[in-house]
C-alpha cells in the first residue's frame, strides 16, 4: 500500500509542478518504488518518449530496463547519475540514508 500510496504522491505533485511538454524523466534508483513512481508520472505527462534510468549498482538498473520497458511502452536507457539529471523531470527513489543531490 505504501508504493501505490507514495506513488499517488508523485503523480500528484508532478501534474502540479512539472511542464506538460516534458520529453524526458530521469530515474534515480531502480528499486522497489521506482515502478510505481514511474507507473504515476506517465499517467500525468503522456509526452514522456524515453526513461533514463541511473542505479548505484548497475545490474538493478539493467533489470528494472528488462522489466518494465515493455510495460511502460517506452524506451529506458541505464545512463550516469549525470545523464539522468539531465532529464525534464527527475524522479529520486531511494531509502539509502546517505543519498544527497547537490
């Protein structure tokens, strides 16, 4: 319940804050909440065309790429942390005490 829940959150702000023509959403962390916040931003931006995806450890990346590109209908590339910022929305999902974005 907490994804969907955390997830509704994301969409809600994203339809709010974000540019209706955004092309590009960077994901930063590939684990258990990325899905569903991802599942939220394209229910509001329908212009999203591609997905960048950055992991600490490459190998979640390459499997949420194998996982949910089909699903989602959309391009995903495992990029760099800076590859991914460079994206019209950003999305950060991590649980990791000591993620900072600067």
């Amino acid at each position: 319940m907490t994804a969907y829940r955390t997830g509704a959150a994301t969409g809600v702000a994203t339809e709010a804050l974000a540019r209706t023509d955004s092309e590009t959403l960077g994901i930063i962390g590939a684990g258990k909440q990325a899905p569903y916040q991802v599942k939220a931003i394209l229910a509001v931006r329908h212009s999203i065309d591609k997905i960048k995806v950055f992991n600490r450890t490459e190998q979640r990346a390459i499997k949420f790429k194998a996982e949910y590109e089909q699903e989602f209908g959309i391009e995903i590339s495992i990029v760099s942390l800076e590859d991914a910022i460079d994206s019209d929305i950003i999305n950060g999902d991590s649980s990791h005490e000591t993620v900072h974005f600067t």
